[in-house]
C-alpha cells in the first residue's frame, strides 16, 4: 500500500483505510513483534504489542505528508522499534535478563530441537519397522489406520473385507505391536 492509496482511503473513510493498512501489514507486524519479543513475552504480549504498533502507525500516518511511497518501510521501521521498547519493558516487568540478539539461546535451542527430532525419527524407524514384521494385511490396515487416517470402512473397501474382519484384525495386530513394544523397550 503506498501512501497516495492510503490517503485517498482515508478521505473516504479513516476506518476503512486503518483497516486496510492493518490488513495489508498484519502478518509482516506480527512476524517482526514475535521475533523480537519471542524468548521473554507470552502471545498475550506479542499481541499487544501488535496493537501499540498499529496505533504508532495510525500517528505516524496522519501526521505524514502525502506521497507516492510505498508504507511498508515505515511499518517496519515502527515495528522494529515498537517491538525493541515492549522487550525492555517485559524484561523490567519479568526480571528476563535474556538478550533477544543472544545466538548462545537459539543456538541451545537449535541443539535441542535437533536431538528431540532424531528421538522421534528412531521412534517412527522403530514402530514402522515393528508394523512391517506383522506382515499383510494386517500392516497396510495399521498404516492405513493410523498413519494415513483412513477409517476401518475405507481400508475395508480398499482391501475388499468386511468392515467387521477389518476391525479383528485391527484390534489384534495392535495386540502384537503392544507385546513386540515391550520387548523392544518401545515407549511413546
């Protein structure tokens, strides 16, 4: 949106030109305040802040004089700053002693994320491997079943069995899983 449409909306309504500029910038507002006040603020927060930004943007915007440029390098600049002010007064208001630039916290994040994902893929290499020793059809029904949602009465057609012998056979094949996990020492 630049500022000529902006204004032009304006004089036609200042509630339909806030509410296109809010449209228009939401997304990129929200991603800047979430970056910033992520580690130390709650949604609640990065929603108020939000709200502060919009509001120093409405100022800002009708103090401007017109032109032809584009507002979202003013928006950013407003939420940049905005954001900045709101981590200082959350870490006043919380004792948060932690920098938003620190990169030793995203980094132990990062460290972290990777080895909960390497768990859960050697848990899903196992469970699948163990799905894969019950052999057919038992397997494609538990695939179907619980890793690709299907219900017993899709797998049923697709398998040209009865609803009923499909859930047997569900039922048992999820007996065989339980004791094979406890034997490997499978928990989920």
């Amino acid at each position: 949106m630049t500022n000529s449409e902006y204004d032009r909306l304006r004089s036609e309504s200042p509630q339909r030109a806030h509410r296109a500029l809010f449209d228009e910038y939401c997304a990129y507002v929200y991603a800047i305040a979430a970056g910033k006040l992520k580690l130390c603020g709650s949604r609640e927060d990065i929603e108020e802040c939000v709200s502060d930004i919009f509001a120093s943007v409405y100022r800002s915007c009708e103090r401007a004089s017109s032109g032809q440029g584009d507002l979202k390098p003013l928006v950013g600049t407003i939420a940049k700053r905005t954001s900045i002010d709101f981590y200082r007064k959350l870490i006043v208001r919380y004792g948060t002693t932690v920098s938003v630039e620190d990169e030793s916290v995203s980094q132990l994040k990062t460290e972290t994320d990777i080895e909960a994902e390497h768990d859960r893929s050697e848990l899903r290499r196992q469970v699948i491997a163990e799905v894969e020793k019950l052999g057919e059809p038992d397997s494609h029904i538990i695939i179907q079943q619980y890793f690709n949602g299907l219900t017993l009465k899709e797998i049923a057609a697709g398998l040209s069995m009865t609803e009923a012998a499909v859930q047997k056979r569900s039922i048992r094949a999820r007996e065989k899983l339980r004791k094979a996990f406890m034997l490997s020492g499978i928990t989920g």
